[in-house]
C-alpha cells in the first residue's frame, strides 16, 4: 500500500485550504469595510494551518509552523497542538496593513521527537475570549507507518479466487463556509462555579506563555457587584492583559449578598526568562580609514505562495548594525520593513500578498535594500525590478 505523504509536495487539500482561507479573509474585511457598524466582539476567530502542507514527508530538523487566523473584531491570540499537546505560545504578526489585528500569523518553531506522524491543531481567540473554527493538518517526519490491515481473512467466492483490498482513496475535502460564528465565553475545559446565586467564572487564556509574552485575565461574575481582583476593586465583567518573566496567580474574590465571600485562582506557568543580553560597548576609538558603508553580496527579492519576501548577503568589517527591505509596488510609492540577521544573511517578509491587492493581472515590484555598520556608515543597494502576475507569479 503507498503511503498518502508525500516528500516536501504540496497536495491538493493544501490548495484547497489555502483557497478557502482567502475566501474567509475576502469575505471578513469586505465586511469590514461595508461603511455599517463596527464589527462586533460576539464573533469567533477562524484559524487555519498553512504549513507544514497536508500529507507532506519532513526530515528530522525543526519545524516552523506558519498558522493565521482571522477575525473581524480583532484576535487576540493562536493556541496551537502537536498530537493533542499545547505549544508555548508566541506573539502573533499584524497582516493587514493599517496594523490591525484583524488578520494575525504565527511562525512557531517545533522540534519533532521521534520520526512518525503528527497532528498540528490551531484555534484562534478574538478580543472577546471567543475560540471559533480550527484549522488542522497532517504530516510525517522521516517516514509514516501504514494503517493497520484488517486481521479478517474474507471468504472468496466459489471458483473465484479471492481478490485484493482496494487502496481507500484520499477523503474528499468539502471547502468551510463562512458562517456566523456564536460567542463563547470560556474555552474548552473551563466551567463556571456557582455559589449560592452567585456564578463565578475566571481564567486565564492561554494558561501558559513563554517569558516575556502575553496572555490574557477573564472574569465574568452574576449575583453580586463587589469583586476584587488582587485586592483591588474591578467591574464584574472584564478582561486584562499581562506579559510576566515568571510564573504568576492572580486571585479573584466575590462578596455575596449575604456578606460572605468566595475567592478563585488563576494560574499562568512561564518558561524561559526575561533576563536582557549584556549592553553592547561601543567601539573607544572608531578606525580613521572606514568610512564606508556596508557592501552588498547579493539582494534578492521572491514569492513563496502569494507573499513577497525579501534577503540580502551583507558584510561590513566593524558589523552590521540595521538593514531595511525598502520596496515599490506599481509605482506607488516606497516602503520599507525592517530586515532580520541569521548568520549574516538578513531576511524579512515584506507582507506584500494578494490580500493586500496586489493579486492584479500583472504589475511590477522595484526593490532595494539599505543598510547601517555600527561606525553609523549607510549605504543602498541598487534598485531591481520583481514582474508578477496574479497571486505572485513571475513573468
């Protein structure tokens, strides 16, 4: 039986996920832009997975899960699962341009443990604490073990011999519609506890970070108004954002009508710490002769899926200290995003997309890359030209 991964290939449920998010993301800011009411915190954020690809084989080397999710009142954050566990969380990436969060992406490194088949899950959380539609994909690290054959051995029909199982075809992929999601106030798991005739509910989402993230305080309380968060005075209903270095409870407490009072807790474990890398010291005496800039080894502009992304090779003897991915598309005029180092080579995606109406017949991007060495020497590189058509296909 052939195994349904296949090696770095993109299938066609990729395709059609990756198509059915665009509609998604169509149809959410059409609907925010319709000139009517503000989008309201009643919705449900929608996630999706799009990488590792659906069926695909990976070798045994870390992973970067990409994962959006899209939501017309905001997201707030992305949960995401391996094989049913939770991944510490990162800050998510703004995708739309007037920096709302409306759109987010996440590019969360996983390192595999062993060589088989994993589940990656992901469920997005709007600014209201509502958890709606996942996204889900399946993959394999080095190899994937075939299912399990039947242990029934079938009978073969007189003078016939008996013939072969068919190999089951791959499952048919209905695209999702869009759909008004409902609000819910907790995520799965959590249950309000009751006291009296007061309901008490109170969580923290996600439960745990990595130092230095963010998560989020919710608490919803009936039948009395005097609640106390931290010994300090709060609104029944609300939520608060904190980004500890540690591991942190907060305590809610509840005054009953009769004068008694209930107290709950919510813990959030934090991994990693905060501590800052020492202060660089500048140079005491700057060389005389190094007055120039750095130098380009190679500026390179190009399209994975429908994003643009840029990468540069630079060198400078007393270090690079910036580097910017300056960009113009159709003539509109200069941007530019600032570039990230990795072993001398920077790289940055642009977050130019279709989704940011470039996906036009055909057009042009110009691009260049600009840079500064830690003696305060700038220099550019030169402008070149990047032809597409449609969603980043080149000329």
């Amino acid at each position: 039986m052939k195994s349904k991964f296949r090696t770095h290939q993109r299938t066609w449920y990729g395709t059609s996920r990756a198509l059915a998010s665009l509609l998604f993301i169509l149809a959410l800011f059409a609907g925010g832009c319709s000139g009517g009411s503000a989008p309201s915190l009643d919705s449900s954020a929608q996630a999706w997975v799009e990488y590792p690809y659906e069926g695909s084989i990976l070798p045994m080397e870390p992973v970067t899960l990409v994962v959006y999710a899209a939501d017309s009142a905001g997201v707030s954050y992305i949960q995401i699962k391996v094989n049913g566990e939770f991944v510490p969380s990162i800050t998510a990436f703004p995708m739309t341009t007037d920096g709302s969060s409306r759109l987010v992406r996440v590019d969360q490194s996983w390192i595999p443990s062993a060589q088989g088949e994993y589940f990656v899950e992901a469920v997005g959380v709007n600014l209201a604490g509502a958890s709606g539609g996942s996204g889900s994909t399946r993959f394999c690290v080095v190899a994937c073990e075939p299912a399990a054959a039947s242990t029934s051995t079938p009978t073969p029909s007189a003078g016939k011999p008996p013939t072969s199982t068919p190999t089951p075809a791959l499952p048919i992929i209905t695209l999702p519609a869009v759909v008004t999601p409902t609000f819910t106030k907790a995520p799965a798991g959590v249950t309000p506890e009751t006291s009296g005739d007061v309901t008490i509910e109170f969580f923290a989402s996600p439960p745990y970070v990595n130092a230095g993230n963010c998560y989020t305080l919710h608490w919803d309380v009936t039948g009395s108004d005097q609640v106390y968060l931290n010994d300090s005075f709060v609104y029944f209903r609300g939520m608060e954002e904190y980004c500890p270095c540690e591991t942190e409870t907060h305590t809610l407490r509840v005054i009953k009508p009769d004068g008694a009072s209930e107290e709950r807790t919510a813990r959030v474990d934090v991994y990693g710490s905060c501590s800052a890398p020492p202060p660089i010291e500048p140079p005491t005496e700057a060389p005389p002769s190094d007055t120039s800039g750095p130098s380009f080894n190679g500026v390179y502009a190009f399209w994975e899926s429908c994003d643009v992304y840029g990468q540069a090779d630079i060198y400078d003897p007393s270090g690079v200290s910036w580097a910017e991915f300056w960009y113009n598309k159709n003539n509109e005029g200069w941007n530019w995003i600032k570039m990230n180092e990795s072993g001398g080579l920077w790289t940055s995606q642009v977050g130019i997309s279709v989704n940011d109406g470039i996906g036009t017949p055909s057009g042009s991007i110009v691009y260049k890359v600009r840079a500064l060495d830690s003696l305060n020497n700038e220099s550019w590189s030169g402008e070149t030209p990047l032809p597409y058509t449609g969603c980043g296909g080149t000329q």
